[in-house]
C-alpha cells in the first residue's frame, strides 16, 4: 500500500485528490494539509510514502515545505503554474516528481507510483522549461565533481540528463537492464543523491550536460 498526503490550500481540490487516490486498491490517502507548515507537521506525523505538495499555499509555500521533509517522504509537486523558477526551486528543494494540475486523473495515480518507487517524474512540459533554466543559470561546478565516476557512468548519468528511460538507456548502450540499474545506483552513492532528479542536477550543475548537448 502506498501512503500519501496531500497538501493543498483548496479543499474542494483536496478532497478531489483524495477520492481519486483511495479509488485505487494500492493507493491510501493518510492525511491533508491546507498551509505549507500543516503539510510539515501531516508529514512527520504519518510518515507517508508520497507527497501531493501544492506550490503556492499559506503561512509556507510548498518548496520550504519539500525542503524540510525531503527526508522523510518522495514529492510529486502538482501546480497550476508552469514557472521556470517554480520547477527548479522544487527540485532543488528535493521534489522527485512534478506535474501540473491539468494532468489526466490516470496520469496522476501513475505518477504517485513513479515517485514512490524511486523515479524521477516531468510533465514533458516542464522538461523542456527546465533545460532552458539550467541554459539561463551559469553552471555550478560541484565541490566533489564527478571525479569518482566511470566513464560508463558518466554516458549513463547524460542519458538520464536528457530524459531517457532505463530501457531506453539500455538500447542506447546496447546493456542489460539490470547493467543500467547498477550504474543508476551507484551514480547516486557516489553523488550522494536521493533519486533521479538530483542526478538530473548534478549532470548539469557539474557541467557535464547542457542545453546544446
């Protein structure tokens, strides 16, 4: 059963949220949050498996919010506003998902399980918006680097950078797929990363991946 919170500031749309989510026979809804500082409090109280976080809400937006249960729960961050600055503050806060408020029902639920299983989630939308702000953002060489990552992993991490699933990167490196989860997973080990959307941060704040490449 996956355990999920959710965190908006209108109820109508809590409430909607909530019977599509415990429609589904894997899927609980735990609890709700109206203000930034209730989802907080919900989540370090049920300790849910998933996050719906909404971005502007009262007394804290939804991206301190993520910041400070980035430990505790995934984020799949669901807006209306599909803003450069929303998307990058939200992953950098440590969200692993976001998606827009008019996303079919389907692709929701789809993207809860996404998220709860360890993936990375954007709406292709965003996708895009993202590149075009880490273009905009001079890079930000790390501290580590990527100094103690293979030359395989390197291709693999520039895949994930570009939007391509594990089974796309496999094809592309002519691998298995569990070849690919290996270096997947010892990409975050070594860069300390929670998921794969801060492996999508690192390949472009280390300079490894830009727009043009």
């Amino acid at each position: 059963m996956i355990r999920v919170v959710v965190a908006d500031d209108q109820a109508l749309l809590r409430g909607s949220f909530k019977v599509l989510v415990d429609s589904e026979p894997d899927l609980e809804v735990v609890g709700e949050a109206g203000t930034g500082v209730e989802a907080v409090s919900v989540v370090l109280e049920q300790r849910p498996d998933v996050v719906l976080m909404d971005v502007r809400m009262p007394e804290m937006d939804g991206i301190e919010a993520t910041r400070r249960i980035r430990d505790v729960a995934r984020v799949l961050v669901v807006t209306m506003f599909d803003l450069d600055a929303y998307v990058y503050d939200a992953l950098r806060a440590g969200a692993s998902g976001f998606l827009l408020k008019d996303t079919p029902p389907a692709d929701l639920l789809a993207a809860i399980r996404v998220v709860a299983s360890g993936e990375a989630l954007l709406a292709p939308t965003v996708t895009r918006r993202l590149i075009e702000e880490f273009t905009r953002i001079p890079a930000q060489p790390r501290v580590k680097g990527l100094d103690g990552v293979t030359e395989r992993e390197r291709e693999v991490l520039v895949l994930i950078a570009r939007g391509l699933s594990n089974g796309e990167i496999a094809a592309e490196l002519q691998v298995t797929l569990a070849t690919v989860k290996t270096h997947i997973t010892r990409l975050l080990a070594k860069l300390e990363a929670r998921d794969r959307a801060q492996l999508v941060i690192a390949a472009y704040e280390s300079g490894l991946v830009s727009a043009a490449g």
